[in-house]
C-alpha cells in the first residue's frame, strides 16, 4: 500500500463506539440534525461549483447509506481549500537521491526518537507484537517515519480536503471514494468531524491510515470501543499498523533484508526482485553478508541495487514485500527496515553510496530514453518513468560500452550519451 501524503496510502484502524461522537443513534445528533431532510443540502459555501458538486455527491453518499444527519454534519462549513490543491498540483518531482533521503530517514535523531519511543511505548508495543506477530521495531519504525512518533500527524480537516480533492483534484474517483469511507467512518462513531484532521491528501493519525485502509485493518487495541487513532495515545493505531502487516504475512523475527557483498565478475542481470534464489543459492554464486558469511536461509530472496554496482547491496526477504503493501518505493521499504534495525541496535550500512552522483529530473529521465532509443536499446516507451524495460536498455548499452552493466541509470550514463 503505497501511501501519499506520509509515504503511506494504504493502512487501516477500527471504529469508536456511537456514544464517541453520537453518529451511530439519530436521536443522540447535535443541533437536531437527526431529523434532517434527506433533501436538505448542507450551506452554501463561497464556492457554487463546489455547492453543486456536494449536492450531487450528497445524493451518492445516502444511496450508499450514509444518513443525512452524519453527511449535513461533516460537511457544515465545508470550503473550497486552496491550499489543498496548490499541495495537489505542486508536488514537487522526487528527485531525491535514495541516501539523502535515507539520511534524513534514518538520521541519528529519529533513530534515537525511536529507542526513547520503543522504551516509552514497550509495554503496548510488547501486547501489539505478540498479538499480531509484528515485530515491535518494525511497527515503531513506520510511526517515526509517518508522523516522527506522533509528532507531526497533521491538522488539516479530513472532509474539507477530500472534497476538494474530489471536486476538482486529478484523481476525483480515488478521492470521491476516500470521503464516502471517511463518512462511514464517521457514521460508525469512530471519531468526529471536528477531530478528523489529518495531512492535505487524507491521510490520518500517527501512522497516516487512508479511510478506506482505516475501514479495511483499523482495530480497537484498548477496547475502549473506539479505533482512535487520533488520540494521543498511539495504542490503536500501532496495533492498527501491525494488524496491517500481519494481513500481508509479516513473519516476526525474520529480516526484511541483508547487507550484502557481491562477488567480482556478478552477473548484474541476476539483479532486482524478479530473480530469486535461496541464500544458499545466493552464496553459490559468491554473495556473502559484511562479516563475510553466508546468509542466513528465510524463503526465496532477491538481490536489490538502489544505486547501481556503487552503492549498498541487499538480499531482499519477503518482509521486504510486506512492507511494499504500506508503501511501494523501495527507499520507503529500505528506510523502514533499517530503521527498524537501527532502533533494535543494528549498526549502520557497511557500505556507502555514490554520492557524488545525483538523481535525474523527469526532463533527464525522458533524455535518457530517447537517446538509449536513439542509439538503438529501445526503452519501449518515452514516459520519464525507469522501469524495467529502461534499465535493461541500461543494462544493454553498458554492455556494448564495456561498462558495469548494473542497469543503474546514472547522470554519467546520460552525459555518455551525449
């Protein structure tokens, strides 16, 4: 589940009791909304298109069972943000290269906010990873990448943002779907309107759940009939987070990946996450651990190169996968991880990055493959998007050129080949 807003679109948490917010009995509905007309549309905001657009979208939203009390009262006030939509459209390209990313990620703060987290924390976290069989490093690791252990989870109103997104976002659909889930959450008396808050894509608490991974995986850790993972207190949505890893087959105890060392001549082809091969396998063919070793055998695993024959190295496992679930880019999956490692008293990467190098900008990523196409590897498709068609034309033209052929796509590939 890749998220957005965090890094993360796809978790989930488990709903409040009706007494919470009074959502689930009309009777209980402030201001008399409980008697509200089915008709009778919320108030005109400073925006008609938006006006019509919650008209329309009011009606979907009964039909789907929402009741006019819940919906008259998420929406009272609602406005057109802005600001949502600046966020929207001016996301910045990801140029980041994957160790300065992983840098701040995984810095010596938040490495040291997550020991002092897991220390503060360890009783509920000890109850999480036994109930779930969720590693508790791995659980702490996303809250410090999602909200810096709660720190930061956003104060943007949830409903306000969705609709904005929906209305006049570029993926109205995905949006429209996420306010009807939030509605249900809302309806379920999970939390209220005035308390939904999260970041400006929708994401909420302290592991930055989507409504609809909320609805899908939240759960109730401290049976107080509510899925809060709002609160101050993180307990539900640390379990929430584990219910959601468990559901994709996290394997407690078992490592997301290895640092590991490649043998001189390694056939770079035999790289990425298509080619797996048992550790044994692996070593065979020369790959050993930074002490030298071995790896350890945990089921089918695949040799992962972020940056190149330059950079680290892992043997990749499938609690690699399991965390793609919450977020597919690997620099999110690796951070994790290491985080995880780190705060469990690992020590940091053996080896270093190339970091003289940068990452290319879409107009170079678009460059690149016209002219790999142009000098005859076909990258299938100019899209600026590197896939696997484009590092095998990579891959290709560093063969024919006597390079590394690691397939990684460099800026010193791209001046090459100009």
């Amino acid at each position: 589940m890749r998220a957005v807003p965090g890094l993360l679109l796809a978790l989930a948490v488990a709903p409040l009791s009706a007494a919470a917010s009074g959502l689930h009995s009309p009777a209980t509905a402030t201001g008399g909304i409980a008697m509200s007309d089915p008709e009778k549309l919320v108030p005109a905001s400073a925006n008609p298109g938006l006006d019509r657009w919650i008209a329309g979208f009011r009606r979907k939203a009964l039909a789907s069972g929402i009741s006019a009390a819940v919906f008259d009262r998420a929406f009272r006030g609602v406005e057109y943000s802005g600001h949502v939509i600046e966020r929207d459209r001016n996301q910045g390209e990801f140029t980041k290269a994957i160790w300065d990313y992983l840098d701040s990620a995984v810095s010596d703060s938040r490495v040291a906010n997550g020991k002092a987290a897991l220390k503060r924390h360890r009783r509920v976290l000890d109850r999480i990873e036994a109930t779930y069989g969720v590693d508790k490093e791995v659980v702490t690791a996303i809250w410090g990448l999602e909200s810096a252990y709660g720190a930061v989870r956003g104060d943007v109103p949830v409903i306000e943002a969705l609709a904005t997104l929906a209305y006049d976002g570029r993926r109205g659909a995905f949006f429209e779907s996420q306010l009807l889930a939030a509605l249900k959450i809302l309806q379920a008396g999970d939390t209220d309107p005035r308390h939904m808050t999260g970041s400006w894509a929708g994401a909420m608490g302290h592991t930055q759940f989507i409504p609809t991974s909320y609805l899908a995986y939240a759960v109730d850790f401290t049976g107080d009939g509510k899925r809060d993972i709002w609160s101050d207190d993180p307990a539900d949505a640390l379990a929430s987070t584990a219910a959601y890893l468990a559901r994709f087959g996290w394997r407690r105890g078992e490592p997301w990946g290895v640092e590991v060392t490649l043998p001189r001549g390694f056939d770079y082809a035999l790289a990425g996450e298509k080619v797996k091969k048992s550790a044994a396998g692996w070593a065979a063919l020369g790959i050993r651990d930074t002490s030298g070793r071995p790896v350890a055998d945990h089921g089918p695993a695949s040799i992962l190169l972020p940056a190149g024959a330059q950079g680290v190295a892992f043997m990749i496992f499938r609690n690699f996968h399991v965390i793609e679930r919450y977020n597919t880019a690997d620099a999110y999956v690796i951070a994790v991880g290491h985080l995880a490692d780190r705060i469990g008293g690992a020590p940091a990467f053996r080896a270093d990055w190339p970091r003289g190098d940068r990452a290319l900008l879409l107009s170079e990523r678009r460059e690149l493959q016209e002219r790999l196409t142009r000098a005859g590897f076909s990258t299938q498709g100019i899209d600026g998007r590197i896939g696997p068609n484009t590092i095998a034309a990579v891959r290709a033209y560093q063969r024919a050129s006597g390079l590394v052929p690691d397939g990684y796509p460099s800026l010193a590939i791209l001046d090459r080949l100009r």
